[in-house]
C-alpha cells in the first residue's frame, strides 16, 4: 500500500493527531495512515466475532488479594 | 560449567576471560552487545570463585555453589542493571538515569552465581521482529553475518549463536525470544503468562509481556528457567504461586500426547519450516494433525493490544520527541496510538474466550508443534517476503506462528533445527504445552535433545 493522504482513514489520523498533541508533517500522515489502515483490516476481523455478554475485563483490576489468614470476621 | 567451577577444575575467573575474549574477537562482526560489565563481572566472578574455595575447604551449607556459579551471562538491554542507562533499545532513553538496582531476574540469576557480562542489542522498545536497530546497527547472523538474527531479542539470540556467553535473557510478547531462537539456532524459553517476575524491565505491552531465558543446551535452558522462577507478589503480571522447577523432571521421557498443529500454522510455514515440523514429529511419534482455535483472529487482537498499549506508553515521547524514534516504528507507534479504543477493548474480550478454547485443546494434548518462524533468517533489509505465494511484510511476518501462542499465555520451547534446504540456516520448531506446563514442554524437547535432531551447531567466526 503506497503512502496517500487521499486514504479516507487519513483524515481520521489527522484529526486524532490533533486531538492527542501529536504533530504530522503530511508525509509522516500519510505512512501512519498505511499501518492504521492495515489494523483496521485486522479489527474488522474481530469486529464480526459475535463476543457473549460476559467475556468481560474485569480480571484486570483486583481491589486488593483475597485475605487467606482470619480476618476478625472468618476463618478465611 | 557450573560443576567445574563448583569442583575448582576451572575458576569463574577464567571462564570470564574466555568470554570476554570471544566478545572481543567476534562482537564487531554480530553486534550483539551495547553495554558491558566488566568491573561487576570481575566482582561477581571473585565472589563465586571464593564460595566455591571455602564450600571445599569447610563444606558449609551457607557457601554451597549456587546451580550457575560462574556461568557467564548477558542480558537483553531493557532488564535494569545497577548502574547502567536502560536503554530498552532506544536513543530516547539514553537521557534517563542509570538504574538504581537489578531487575528481579538479574537478582536471580547473581543469587545462582551466574556472572553478567554486559546489555545486549534489541529492537527499539521491542517493536520489531528483527533487530535492524538504526541506532545501534543492526544484529548480524553468526550463521550467515548477511542475515538478520530476529528480534525483538536479536542480541540475546547472537550472543548465544556466536558463542560469546552461554545463556542470555530476553522477552517476548509476541514471539521475541523464538524468532531470535529460530533464525539464531539456539534454545529459547517462553514462559507462561505471569511466571516469571516482570519488575525492573522496560515494558512494551503489559497485558502480553513475558521474560525468559535463551540457552546453548535444554541444560542450561532448564538451569536458568529453574533459577529464575520465585513468584512475586509485587508484580502485578506474577501470577505464579510457587516455584516448579523442571530439571528434575526432564528424564522422564515417557509417552505424552502429542500433536502438530494444521491450518493456520501449515499455510504460514514455508517447506522448510515444515520439513523440520514434520522432523520433530516423526522423532516424537506424533501424528495427528490438530486444529489450533481462531489462530487468524488471535494474531489480529495480538496486533492491535501491542500497537494500542505501545503507542500510549510512548505517545508523550512521541509528542515531543519523535524524530528520535526508531524510523522503522515511529510510524507503528503513533498509529498504534491514535486506534479508536472499540478495537482495544474488542480485541481484550475476544482473548478471554479465545484462552478458553485453547485451555479446552490442551485437555486431550500435552504438547502441540508447530513451527517458530515461516522460513530462516532472511538478509538485512528486506521488506517483504514470499510466503507461499503470498507477499507479506518482512518485519511483521516473522511472528505469524508465535504470536497466536503467546497471546493464549501458553509456555514454548523454541528447539533449534537444522532444514536441508535452506544453506545452512535455522529454523526452531516451537514445543508448545498448556499455561503451568513449562516440564512437559521440556519433556518433549529432552526427546528432540537427546535424539539428535534439535540442538545448536558451531559458527565459523
């Protein structure tokens, strides 16, 4: 895929660019909107998995570990 | 070479010498190291060589020689050392203060005696699958120095190879221990997801990172894993809870399932990846060709949780201070930066039941195979490659076959192999088994190991 500011997925990078303080010369507009045009490619792909309710992300915080000696209330 | 030292038939001062001079005589033609130790070397190296003199002498219990004791070793230059700028494979971090302490696995491997000789080369920030690192040149292939030595890990992958140190650390978040394992010829860890302790290291992409060892012989492979296991709780990503060494139990050879993976692993793999494939399980007795789930999709989400988590950890330097980015990824990370978060958040859900599946697989296998890269080292600077008839981008076709694996947590064993067809050039087949099964892996690889067929070959350097 050739570098062009004429991708529709460039003006996308323009705008978010901007919105995120990040400076682009057209050039370096044009070679970013090639790989995010390419991902794009692959998030379609994971757009039409159809993902149950419950495939959810919560394991990533954990408030803190689960007490496993007597915590005043149980014998844990 | 830890039981000679131990036994004082050799001192971890001359082994030190020994790989400092094969450094000196080779690193200008591989370009593996950016930094080296020599003064704590030395000082290491002097402590062991004392222990093991008054363990003979007295016989203490508290001066036994530790497994590695005087086993020179170099690390993958985004581990902290003491003292020394953690460049992560980048100009921007030289301006950061020198580490005020080692990373946990470099405390590790100091508490099992191992000597750090020095930082190794990598791929800026460990964006890229093949070291051509424009700050601080490219890593060259002690097999063919024409050649690229994989990355993001290429320097650990080359000091192996090259026979400057016998064991090396790196990381792989998508496949850069095994690639550098594959195209280097040597043997490579990737440990379960939440095994090892990630503290002290530069990250690339939290939800994906993993540490791990690269090795001469499955010996030291399975010394250093075994040493550098102690569950951290300080750690948010160090979901062990105990150590599990494997070198005890690596003997026991006996019957184990085992299939090869189809589909998505055989369309990527060029015939000579395949020829080693079908090698190991011809030597394994395996038969069965088995269906990895969602391999496509999996490699997808993997891509776009690196860019997003990468461009967002980088994206204040890449505000102010882009042009001293790696120009091969500058452009990667900022686009990675700007992905809308829908794709981010999809491609986090789809992992959960994408894990699922493959923990499900794992219930009627013990061990899978598959090859670790599509074809050998393919020369410095290229750009795209012929995979099957089909062009695909160099840089980023190096981790089709690790990157569904890694991004399912499950530990591999890259076991270097040799294809008739490719001039001399290697290519590793990955040893895979369910997360918490690195001893069946190491099983499996012991058979490879000791049957001939897997293992490293001498360079002429």
């Amino acid at each position: 895929m050739t570098p062009s500011n004429d991708l529709p997925i460039a003006d996308y990078v323009k705008s978010t660019a901007a919105v995120l303080g990040l400076p682009l010369d057209a050039a370096q507009t044009a070679r970013v909107a090639v790989y995010l045009q390419r991902t794009a490619a692959m998030a379609a792909v994971i757009q039409a998995v159809e993902l149950p309710l419950d495939e959810e992300l919560v394991e990533i915080f954990c408030p803190a570990a689960f007490p496993v000696m007597y915590d005043g209330r149980n014998e844990l | 070479m830890a039981v000679s030292v131990a036994a004082g038939e050799v001192s971890a001062r001359e082994l030190l010498s020994a790989s400092m001079a094969r450094i000196d005589a080779t690193d200008a033609r591989v370009n593996a190291f950016t930094d080296r130790t020599v003064t704590r070397a030395e000082r290491e190296a002097d402590a062991v060589d004392a222990q093991c003199a008054r363990w003979r002498q007295h016989g203490n219990p508290a001066d036994k020689p530790g497994p590695l004791a005087g086993v020179p070793y170099a690390v993958k230059n985004l581990f902290d050392i003491e003292g020394v700028v953690t460049l992560a494979g980048s100009k921007v971090n030289r301006s950061h203060a020198p580490a005020t302490a080692d990373a946990v696995l470099v405390t590790q491997m100091q508490r099992a005696g191992a000597v750090l000789v020095g930082g190794l080369n990598m791929d800026e920030y460990a964006y890229g699958f093949t070291t051509e690192n424009s700050h601080y040149g490219p890593c060259h292939n002690p097999h063919d120095l024409a050649c690229i030595s994989g990355g993001s890990s290429g320097g650990s992958g080359t000091a192996v190879a090259a026979g400057q140190v016998p064991i090396t650390l790196g990381s792989d978040t998508n496949g850069s221990i095994r690639v550098p394992a594959s195209l280097c010829g040597v043997w490579g860890l990737k440990p379960t997801f939440g095994r090892l302790s990630r503290r002290g290291t530069y990250p690339f992409v939290y939800s994906i990172d993993h540490l791990g060892p690269m090795a001469s012989s499955l010996d030291g492979l399975a010394l250093a894993y075994d040493a550098l296991q102690n569950p951290d709780p300080l750690d948010p990503g160090c979901h062990a809870l105990r150590v599990q060494p494997v070198l005890g139990t690596m003997a026991d050879v006996g019957s184990l399932r085992i299939g090869v993976l189809g589909g998505y692993f055989h369309d990527h793999a060029t015939p000579a990846a395949r020829d080693v494939v079908a090698l190991a399980a011809q030597t394994l007795g395996a038969q069965t060709e088995v269906a990895w789930p969602d391999a496509g999709l999996a490699r997808a989400a993997a891509f776009i949780i690196t860019a997003s988590e990468g461009g967002s950890l980088h994206l204040n330097d890449l505000r102010t201070r882009a042009a001293d980015f790696e120009p091969l990824s500058v452009d990667r990370f900022i686009a990675g930066a700007l992905q809308p978060v829908d794709w981010y958040l999809r491609a986090q859900r789809f992992r959960r039941g994408y894990r699922d599946k493959v923990n499900a697989l794992f219930e009627h296998w013990d061990v899978l195979l598959c090859a670790a890269t599509p074809c050998a080292a393919p020369v410095i600077g290229t750009e795209w490659l012929d995979i099957n008839g089909t062009q695909q981008p160099s840089r980023a076709a190096m981790g089709l076959l690790t990157q569904p694996i890694s991004f399912a947590g499950c530990p591999v064993v890259a076991a270097p192999m040799w294809p008739g067809s490719t001039n001399g050039m290697p290519i590793a087949v990955q040893v895979i088994a369910a997360p918490w099964r690195e001893d069946l892996a190491f099983r499996a690889a012991t058979m490879l190991d000791r049957a001939g067929v897997a293992g490293i070959k001498p360079v002429n350097l």
